[in-house]
C-alpha cells in the first residue's frame, strides 16, 4: 500500500516526523508492506513546495538544518498556501502540524476541516482543533469514511490516546490524573536544582519541547487542553477549555521551590479529570508531592499519566512528554495505526 503525504505545518514536529519516514523508511515496508512518497510541505515561514512525484525528503530536511528553510529547494511548484495545498495537492494524507492555538483552533481547525471534507486522512498533534473541536471532527471523519488520529495530542509519543481507545477498549475510565506538560516539568526540575527560570524556559525552548509561545506552557493552557481532550475523548466528557480551572507555574517562585526541597517535596503541574455522576470535570493545578508519590520520581521533560478504570482499576503509563522525534514518533505511529485500519478494507 503506497500513501502519499501532505504536510501542513514544517516546524520541529513535522522534521522530526519526516527524520522518522526516512529513518525507517526500509522497516515501514518491510514490515508493514507501507509505502509513501512526501507530495508537499506547505509552512508559512519554511517555505512551500508541491511535487506531484515525490519530494526528495533527505535533501528537504539538511536544507532545514542549514538554512532553516526550504526554498532552496530547486524543483517543484512554490507557494501555495496551506489550503490550496489542502485542496489541490495530490495526497492521501494531511499531517497537520501547524502550530496550536488553544483560543479558537486556528489554522488547524480550518486545515483539517478541509482535508477531511476532501476526504483525506488526518494525522496531527494540534491540540487546539481537538480540545475544541473533537466532537464535529470525529463524525465529519466518521462521514467521509477517513481516518482522525491525534495520539500526539497528549504526552507526544508515548501512548495515551490509541493505549486508551484501543488496548483500554472496553474499561470505563472513572479518572485520569498526572503530569501532561513536559516544558514545565523540565523547568520545575531543574529549577529545584538551583537553575533560574529564565534560564530553563530558553533551554526549553531550544530542546523543542515549548510550545512556539511558551506562555502555553507556564500558564498551563497547553496542559489544560490535554486533558480536556482526555476528558473528552477518552471518559466521554463536553468539557471546553474554558469550564477547566486553570493555574499554571508563573507564580512560583525560586524560593516557594527552594522551602519544597528543604521540605523533602517537590512541585508537579498536574492535570486531573474525573467523573462526579454523568458529569466529566477537570483542573489543572501545581501541586507539592512528597517522595511517597510516585510523581515525585518523574522529573525532567517525562510526563505520567494514570488511569483509573473499572476492569483494571490503575493503568499508569510514563514516558516522554514533548521533543521533536518523540512528536514525530506519534506521527509514524498514527500513519501505521490508518494503515492497518484502511488497508483491511
Ligand atoms: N509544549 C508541550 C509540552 C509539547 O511541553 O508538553 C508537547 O505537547
């Protein structure tokens, strides 16, 4: 089965999917008889170009690295706007990765309307359309007989959307609670060993793991949305991000973090839903744990998510929470899990 791709959106997560498509290029076809050739990257700041037969992807991305751009690329159409990308280029798969916007959804909401009604799969981990759209997304894909998949909405890579919705297929998630942001573990950690905030949030950039406003992540918004999504997706919640009680890590200060240590504790960003009745409701709060929670031992840009169900009651997966291969990786196992589902049929 041979796809070919669209990418909407070429920032870190979007290289970092494509690094992944090259890397393993050979073991995608060898063991999964799956097959892709890149048609089109459309980026507003990187540059677009649409080649119907193939981009040469090895030589797409050493032109990132040294120009931190595209449009040296020498063949191919220029210019095309993600829309008409969306539109007009020969795809089967849009990988929307433009950047989120929590606020009204915006590129991405439009892009993956656009694909979808087009009937082309979507794979993204843009958390803006997903916390507010998810609903009206799921049934126009459900509609046009394509796939939605969004694992890298949550904890980048490590499973929390496919481990919930298909091994967790079943189970009756009562409560999920953990750490969903990896910017602020990452600061909050190092900031525990004496660095300034400043400091760790510019290294948190430079990692790739912040959002492109990192306001995102120290006001915990981009925490906030995760687990709307969860409460959503996963437990069946019509939470929009405004009804979630939201306190991020600006107000902590070096020395609120300096008395946890002294105190043996230490600072998590931790992100909670939970049923009361029908009703699906959610926080997010910065909380001091002691080294008897679990939570205390997760540190640096790892995130931890537990699971309460009926069936299995705890269900704890960690791992990493952002990073540019980690994201991509979401992306590769997104593609894989549309494969599987599509070519059965
Ligand atoms: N900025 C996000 C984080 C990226 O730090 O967790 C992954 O969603």
């Amino acid at each position: 089965m041979s796809y070919k791709l669209a990418f909407i959106g070429f920032g870190v997560v979007g290289q970092g999917f494509a690094q992944l498509l090259e890397e393993k290029k050979n073991l995608l076809r060898t063991g999964f008889g799956l097959e892709y050739t890149v048609t089109a990257i459309s980026d507003p700041a990187k540059g677009s170009i649409y080649q119907e037969e193939g981009l040469d992807l090895t030589q797409i991305l050493s032109l990132t690295e040294k120009d931190g751009n595209v449009k040296g690329y020498d063949r191919g159409v220029k210019g095309w706007d993600s829309l008409r990308t969306i539109n007009e280029a020969d795809a089967d798969v849009i990988v929307e990765v433009s950047p989120t916007n929590i606020e009204n959804g915006e590129p991405g909401i439009s892009h993956i309307r656009a694909a979808l009604g087009k009937k082309k799969h979507v794979i993204t981990t843009n958390k803006g359309p997903i916390a507010l759209f998810y609903r009206e997304l799921a049934e126009l894909a459900r509609r046009n007989g394509v796939a939605l998949k969004f694992e890298g909405t949550v904890l980048s890579g490590t499973p929390a959307i496919n481990l919930s919705l298909d091994t967790l297929a079943g189970a009756v998630v009562r409560e999920i609670k953990g750490i969903m942001n990896g910017t602020t573990n990452y600061m909050l950690t190092k900031m525990a060993d004496g660095q300034s905030y400043e400091t760790v949030l510019k290294e948190a950039q430079r990692l790739g793991y912040a959002e492109t406003k990192p306001d995102a992540d120290v006001k915990g918004w981009d925490a906030q949305a995760k687990i709307v999504i969860l409460a959503n997706v996963v437990m069946g919640g019509h939470l929009k991000p405004k009804d979630v009680p939201t306190q991020g890590i600006t107000e902590i200060t070096q020395d609120d973090i300096e008395k946890a240590r002294t105190d043996g504790k230490r600072f998590k960003l931790i992100g909670h839903a939970w049923k009361e009745g029908s009703e699906v409701k959610a926080k997010v709060s910065p909380v001091l744990v002691g080294a008897d929670d679990f939570l205390y031992h997760v540190n640096g840009v790892t995130n931890a998510l537990t699971f309460v169900t009926d069936a299995l009651n705890k269900v704890t997966i960690v791992g990493p929470g952002a990073g540019r291969l980690e994201t991509g990786f979401s992306l590769l196992v997104d593609f894989l899990g549309l494969h599987r589902a599509f070519s059965k049929r």
